[in-house]
C-alpha cells in the first residue's frame, strides 16, 4: 500500500510537469535565468558568502539550505529502493540513509529555532484567509505575494517531522515488540510520505509565484 501511495505521489507530480510543459503557459527560457539565479543564490547562501554583511539573516538562510539538502538525500534513498525496486532499504542506500538522518534531525533542529519567529502567524494572515473568500466570491484582491501557505507548509513540516523522527528513535529500543516495529516503521514510512507531499506542494506554490507566463489567448498573467 504505501509503494502504492507513493508511486502516486511521484507519478502524479510528473503528470503536473508534463502539463506545465505541454500547456505553455510559462516562459521556459526564463524560467532556465530563474533557475540558475536560484541555485546561483542557494550556492552562496550555502557557502556563506555575504557571511560578514548580515550573520544572522546568512546563518539562518544556512541551516534551511542544509535542511533541504540533507531532505532531498533522504527521500531519494528511501524512495529509490521502494518505488524501483520494490523492496525495503539495504546496503548503500541504508547506510548512507541511516548517516545522514541524525545530521538532518540537527539542520532541522536549527531551522526551526532560527525560522519559527519569522514564520509565526499574525493578524494579516487572518485577513488574508478573508481575502480568499472575497476571491472566491468574485473580487481579485491583490494579495497573490502574502506569506500565509509558506507559513502553513512550514509548521505542517515541522509537525510531522516530530513522528517521523521519533517513530525511528523509539524503533531503536526494545520495548515494543515485533508488532510495534512494524508499527513504528509504518508511522515513519507514512509521516516521511505526508513531508514529501508538503515539499511537492511548496514547490509547486514557487513556481506559480516565480515562473512567469507567456500571453495565452490576449490574457495576462494574474487574469
């Protein structure tokens, strides 16, 4: 079942590229600057390279950076061995899957630390939820830039990295038995599924924030 779930996941995030593709609706030579500015800036964030001019700002921009990075590793890992092969982690895969999570715990640790009060939910987020009603209902108030669904994928990951995390720890000592092994390699499997999902969609909300669109049919973009 969860080869199943996650096979979706990946399949149907593929579909949203084909589509994107297909469709034309983004300016993919632009899109190619963008992208290269992005890994340009992500380089140098990792690097610390503005690390004089602004500490704090720079080391929290580190620790997120590190986050992603040391993520990506671990999905690819746990996701690789699932999907294609259609057996559970062994060899390679689960030692360097096994070495890098407690590293991952530390980044995550500190971005939380270092992000938690910047991403922190204020009374402009509750007018924004208002603004999405009124949208709904026909108004277009200009307010497509606001912070409110990075917030909420933010502590949506952070929530359920404290089962996924946690379900790994405890699996580590013996007081649960066979059964509950099983159960906490199910919790982790399924909460690391729910993170993978959060990532697509945050990086979905990128790119319609970022990417910009070509004219279709005398509309603009943001029509």
């Amino acid at each position: 079942m969860y080869r199943i779930l996650l096979s979706l996941v990946i399949i149907i995030f593929i579909i949203r590229l084909i589509w994107i593709y297909r469709s034309e609706k983004w300016d993919f030579n632009r899109l190619k600057n963008i992208f290269i500015q992005e890994i340009s800036q992500f380089y140098k964030r990792l690097m610390m390279s503005e690390f004089k001019i602004d500490f704090y700002k720079n080391l929290r921009y580190f620790f997120i950076s590190i986050s992603v990075i040391l993520f990506i590793i671990l999905a690819l890992t746990g996701i690789i061995p699932v999907v294609f092969l259609g057996e559970q982690m062994s060899g390679l895969l689960l030692i360097i899957h096994v070495t890098i999570a407690p590293f991952f715990v530390v980044a995550l640790m500190l971005t939380a630390i270092f992000w938690a009060h910047f991403q922190q939910f204020d009374h402009s987020d509750f007018i924004y939820v208002k603004y999405l009603r009124i949208k709904k209902e026909g108004q277009n108030p200009d307010i497509n830039l606001h912070n409110f669904w990075p917030k909420v994928y933010f502590w949506l990951f952070l929530t359920f990295s404290v089962p996924a995390i946690l379900s790994m720890i405890f699996s580590m000592f013996p007081y649960f038995g066979t059964e509950g092994q099983i159960t906490m390699l199910n919790i982790h499997r399924y909460s690391t599924l729910v993170l993978l999902i959060i990532v697509l969609f945050y990086t979905n909300l990128k790119w319609q924030r970022s990417i910009p669109f070509r004219k279709a049919k005398g509309v603009e973009r943001g029509a």
